[in-house]
C-alpha cells in the first residue's frame, strides 16, 4: 500500500538529497513538507524547502511552517556543516508561500485524513512532531510509523562525545515522541555514518537529471567549498528515507529509547534498553545496498 507521508526537514544538504530521493519514489504518495529550524533558522530552511520543491518541479507541494524554538532553549544551527543558511548554493527563488496552518497542524490535519495509513520521515529536531503529539493525543494512533534521523545509540555523536545532532538539539521533543509509544524507526549515526559519498567517487557526480545534477551540485560545492577538511559524505538523511521504502536495508533491535536532557556532559545522547519496545533501533545496514538505492534514487524519475 502506498504510504501517505508527511516529511519533518530542515535542508540542510543532506535533506535536500532526502527530499530528492523522496520525489523520486512511487511507493511514498507526500502529503506536504513541514520545516523545523536546526541546520539553519527556521526562515532559512522553510525558504529552503519551497526553493527545493519549485527546483524540483513541485512549486505546489504544500510546505507547513513548524518550529523555530525547541520545548526548551534555543537551537543551535548547523552552518558550519551544511554551509551559509543550510545550503551552500544559491536557488532560484520562488512565489510559493508556506500554508497557513502551522507544522504540527498540518501533521494533525494528515493524521486525521489518514489514520494508520500515515508516515512521518522526520529528518530533522523532533520539535514539530512532539507539538503534533502533544496538541493531538489521538495522532498517535493515526500513525502507522515514524522513521527517525536521530540518533547514536551504540556509537558516539556527532557534536558532542555522546550526543546526535537532532536529538541534541531536541531531546525533549525527542522524549515526547520516544514515550507516546508510537512505532519509530530509530536510523541513528550507528548506520548512516557508514553509507557515504567520497570525494574521490565519481557515480554521485553524473546525475543527468534535475535532481541528480541538483544534488551532484550540492556534493561538490560542499567538499569544494564547505568542507575541504573532509572526505566522506554521510548520507543520513538519504538512509532514512530509503528505510522507509525498503525496511529490510537495517537490521533493528526493539528497544525502549530516551534522550538525556538533564546532564549537561551526556545531554541529547540516546540510551536504548532492549527487548520489547516502541523503537527499531537500526544497528546494522547493509552498507553497499543502501549507497547504491540512494544513488539510484536521486537519478531516477517519478
Ligand atoms: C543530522 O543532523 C543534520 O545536520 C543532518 O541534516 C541530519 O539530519 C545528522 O546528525
Ligand atoms: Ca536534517
């Protein structure tokens, strides 16, 4: 059955190649797109988000505004990795406007219309999801899963020794969304650190299409110009959509999760006790497969 989705992002590089791969995919029927802050302010990545739509034929797929602060604090951006304001090319503008209803109405508006058919991908702080939840108690029945870019359970993180940068950013609404006990796929740094593009590959530089050029645009200036220091690109974003699509590119343990927001040395780092459980931790994937499904993803057509 086609999935009726609706995608939490916060472009962000690897969002856009996320939202590229999505596009593509016949088997995802998106509902709309819903900004958070976190890579970048939330102006930048909802005005990120429509330019991506409208670059990739899609000027009306409707983009709901969600948060621009966390349940508590600030958020800090992630310029530094992605690149002045998320990205780091410039797109053409566009007219579209962001919908009226706010993100976490808009994810209510969808549970409703489809309950149990319903899919969230949120590649970014769970802030607009956690505020769905807590606004609507019944979403949580409505949704059939959450696939989740968060995340490292068994390894370290990623801005922090010990903490992700979603959950970092957010772990309050990440324990919101971790204890209503709605089904999520936890696809965490344990996974998608090991699926990359590397400078020196060639396949992610041929896209002939609008996306694959897109997103081959994207990689360049960003080993160019962001990041000279490094060779590999995580594809963490791309893998949770491919896990949406194709669940069986993760080996998952069932785990209770929670996310640290007390301690200030551990806060945002993820904690899993397994057995039974809400979350499908991924800790193991096959590495070759889910590259070349990415890759294949963001060159195809829809
Ligand atoms: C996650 O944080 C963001 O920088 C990326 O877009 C991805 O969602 C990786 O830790
Ligand atoms: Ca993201």
């Amino acid at each position: 059955m086609t999935k009726k989705v609706v995608i939490d992002t916060d472009p962000g590089t690897d969002d856009a190649l996320a939202l590229i791969m999505a596009l593509n995919s016949p088997e995802l029927d998106i509902q709309g797109m819903t900004s958070v802050a976190g890579n970048a302010r939330l102006a930048d990545t909802t005005r990120n988000t429509l330019r991506l739509m409208n670059h990739l034929g899609h000027p009306n797929m409707p983009v709901a505004q969600g948060a621009s602060r966390p349940l508590r604090g600030k958020f800090n951006y992630g310029y530094n990795y992605h690149g002045p304001r998320g990205l780091p090319v410039e797109l053409v503008t566009t007219k579209s406007r962001p919908r009226s209803l706010r993100a976490p109405e808009y994810i209510n508006s969808i549970g409703y219309s489809f309950p149990e058919e319903f899919v969230i991908i949120a590649l970014g702080p769970l802030t607009n999801v956690a505020r769905a939840i807590q606004r609507e108690p019944r979403l949580v029945s409505w949704i059939k899963e959450i696939v989740v870019m968060g995340g490292a359970v068994e390894i370290g993180g990623n801005v922090t020794p010990y903490a992700e940068f979603n959950i970092w950013n957010d772990p309050h609404a990440a324990n919101v969304v971790f204890d209503s006990g709605v089904p999520v796929t936890l696809v965490g740094l344990d996974v998608c650190v090991q699926v990359a593009f590397g400078r020196d590959d060639s396949d992610w530089r041929e896209g002939q299409t609008t996306g694959g050029r897109l997103a081959a645009d994207v990689l360049a200036t960003w080993f160019t110009e962001t990041h000279p220091d490094l060779d590999q690109y995580a594809l963490c974003d791309p893998l949770a959509v491919a896990a949406s699509i194709e669940p069986e590119l993760l080996e998952t343990k069932s785990a209770t999760v929670s996310a640290e927001q007390e301690d200030a040395e551990t806060y945002g780092q993820t904690r899993a006790t397994y057995g039974d459980g809400n979350v499908k931790v991924a800790l193991g994937v096959d590495v070759d497969r889910a590259r070349a499904f990415v890759l294949e993803r963001i060159n195809s057509t829809h």
